[in-house]
C-alpha cells in the first residue's frame, strides 16, 4: 500500500508510467529527475503520510523512501 | 475607501549577463540553469549601487503618473541591499528626486519586501495620514552573493521596480495579507556582520555568512506550501474565485517553484506573468518590475484581478488581490 502511493507520486512528478518504477529504481539516475523534482516528490510524500524528511539526500531508490516512510508514518 | 496602483516603473542595469557568460566565472552551463531555474540571463551591475535604480525607477513614476516631487507624501523602500546602513535608500531618493515634503524609510523583508512596503503605504492612506506613495523594491545582489558558489551565483540579478500609488474611491487593492515565519529564519540569509570591536578577540577573518546562504530544499518547501495557501486564503477572504483572476504576478524566484504554485491553486500557467529568463531572482524588485512590465505590455485593464504574491527570507510572504 506505501508502495503504491509512493510509485503514483512519483510517476505523477517525473512523467513516467507506473510500471516503470520498481523498488530498485533509481530516482535521480532512472528518472530523469532532478534535485527540484525530488524536492517535490518529498514534499508530497510528507503530506500524503504526515512525516517529515529531515535528510532528503539519503533517498536514492524507490526502496530508500518505502522503508522511511514505514519507520516513520504512525 | 482603498489604494491603487497609478503608475508602475522599472529601472535595471544596462549590462546583460547570459548563462554562457556565467559558464566562463563558474562551472556550469546553460543547460543546467535553463532546466532547474527557468534564468536565461540577468541584468548585473557595472557600479550602479542600488539607489541608483531606486531613484531612476522614482523618476519614472513621477514621469508617468504626471505628478510633482513636491506632492509625494510618502516614499518606502524595501531592500536587502541598501547603499548604507544609513541613509535609508528611502532619504536618498528624496534628496535626488526632490521630494522635500515626503516622509521616507525602507523596509526589509526580502523577496517579499514590495508586499510588505505596499501594505504599510495602504495603511497610511487608508488611515487618511498621506494621500499618496512611492513604493519601490530596488537590489543589487550581485554584491552579496558569492562568485564562487555556483549554486547560488547564477540565481540572481540587479534591478529596480515600483508603483505609485494614491487615494482611490472605486478600484485598487481588495484583499490581502502578509507573514512571517521567523522560525525558519536560518534557512534564507545574506548579509550576515560579526560583532567585531576591539575589546573582543574575534579574528579577523571574512564571513562566510556575507554571502547569500540557503538551504534549497527547505526554501522550496516553503515557498510552494505558503504561496498556496496565502493566495486560497486571500481568495476565500475576498470571496473571489480563481476563474475571475486575469493575471498573478508572482515573486520571480524559480520558474520550477510557480509551476508547482500554479498545478497546486489550479490556475492555469499563462496566468502566472513570468520574466525570470531574463531577470533572474531581484528579490524585492522582481514583483514590481514583473508588473510593471504586465502593464506596459498593455495585457491589463482597469478594473481586471490580478495577485500580486511573494515569499523569501525571513521566511516572510505577502500577497494582494487587486482591481487594477
């Protein structure tokens, strides 16, 4: 369920389909995206799971951003 | 009873800077700031200090709106980058302008600063003290960012814009509101002095916190979180829909950062009046000289809605709905 909400936010900022993100993607490397769009993809996923990200940096895969959020989100 | 924008001016720098010529101070490239910022180039000055602008741009506002230096009651600048400490930028475009009957101070509230000076000038005609206003935003940035930092250095441009504004019985300013959020100030600073005197033993080093600092992520959180609601609440307030808006002049800080702004308040992009390829970031000066060129184009009529909205460092935002 984390996972699906992460993949359509993050296919909703980069443009791309859902089934090309996987766990493994790379964010910046596989989706073209850079630091604004991973600015925005965090952003949204703070509100959609009412949690803050304090070091964006250590996102790098799809994986890196279900497990916060799961470690986090109440 | 309210206030409205008579005249609008704008002053910037003759000497043009392309992202090509930034490419040769440091290492980057067209494509990379075309991307992320949306700046194809920006106007930086030759030794033009900031007053410079401001008092050319007060020229302008006397020219158009047909009025005499004697009959302003009131002049505001908002700057992060003033000649002095003292004098405000404020007494020196009176003195040059001729303003003698004028009350003139500046304001600091950086990207915001126009919101914040053109909504204590509402407040004193509204009040019935003054009849009338320069209210001009002017920077010169480029002497307080750092040439070397190339994630800072290409954002920013020199420039001046204002309004005149005065009395009005009818249209003018309808709804707005201005912020702050101080919690947050340590994200967005330049400008920073050291307590240095000589009975205390700081060494004699230069301070990196001169310089522009800021931190990307947490500015572009915050802009595009508190645009968005200062423009709903504005509207809400109002009891104005989106639809009825012809035009909103954003602060010119990132076309990225509007583009998330106007998907987030569903209005559409070519409302969003933009001019950031070829200013960059004027702090204070980018609404007004975004506006005064909205209404040189001759895009807006007397009585259309347009918003005016900033945001920056303090971490501050201002926004206006107005008749024009």
């Amino acid at each position: 369920m984390v996972f699906e909400k992460i993949r359509e936010i993050i296919a909703e900022q980069t443009g791309k389909d859902e089934e090309e993100i996987t766990l493994d993607t790379n964010v910046k490397d596989d989706l073209d995206a850079d630091s604004l769009d991973l600015f925005q993809i965090i952003n949204d996923i703070e509100d959609e799971f009412d949690i803050s990200v304090e070091d964006p940096e250590a996102i790098v895969t799809v994986k890196d951003i279900v497990d916060f959020v799961e470690s986090h989100k109440n | 009873m309210t206030t409205r924008i008579i005249a609008t001016g704008a002053y910037a720098p003759g000497q043009v800077i392309t992202n090509d010529d930034m490419a040769k101070v440091v290492d980057t490239s067209d494509e990379w700031i075309t991307q992320r910022t949306g700046i194809k180039e920006r106007h930086i000055s030759s030794g033009e200090n900031t007053s410079v602008l401001a008092v050319n741009t007060a020229r302008q506002l006397l020219c158009k709106a047909g009025k005499k230096a004697e009959d302003i009651d009131l002049i505001i600048i908002a700057s992060v980058t003033a000649d002095y400490g003292t004098p405000s930028l404020g007494c020196m475009v009176q003195k040059e302008i001729g303003a003698s009957n004028a009350v003139a101070f500046d304001i600091t509230a950086a990207c915001s600063g126009f919101m914040f000076a053109l909504s204590i000038a509402d407040k004193y005609i509204k009040t019935g003290i003054y009849n009338n206003a320069i209210v001009i935003g002017a920077e010169t940035l480029s002497k307080i960012v750092d040439w070397s930092d190339r994630s800072t250095c290409v954002l920013f441009g020199d420039g001046a814009g204002g309004a005149y504004v005065e009395k009005s019985q009818t249209d003018g300013i309808i709804e707005e509101e201005i912020g702050s959020k101080g919690e947050l100030y340590d994200i967005l600073t330049e400008g920073h002095t050291e307590c240095k005197n000589v009975f205390n033993d700081k060494k004699e080093e230069p301070d990196p916190l001169w310089y522009v600092n800021m931190n990307g992520r947490e500015v572009f959180k915050f802009a595009t979180k508190s645009v968005v609601k200062s423009v709903e609440r504005v509207l809400k307030n109002a009891g104005v829909t989106a639809d009825e808006i012809k035009f909103v002049v954003p602060h010119q800080a990132n076309t990225r950062i509007v583009d998330v702004i106007s998907n987030k308040l569903g209005i559409p992009h070519e409302k969003f009046y933009m001019n950031i390829d070829r200013y960059g970031n004027t702090s204070s000066a980018s609404i007004p000289i975004a506006l005064n060129e909205l209404n040189e184009k001759g895009l807006i009529e007397r009585g259309d809605k347009v918003i005016l909205t900033g945001f920056g460092g303090g971490m501050t935002w201002g926004t206006m709905l107005v008749s024009w």
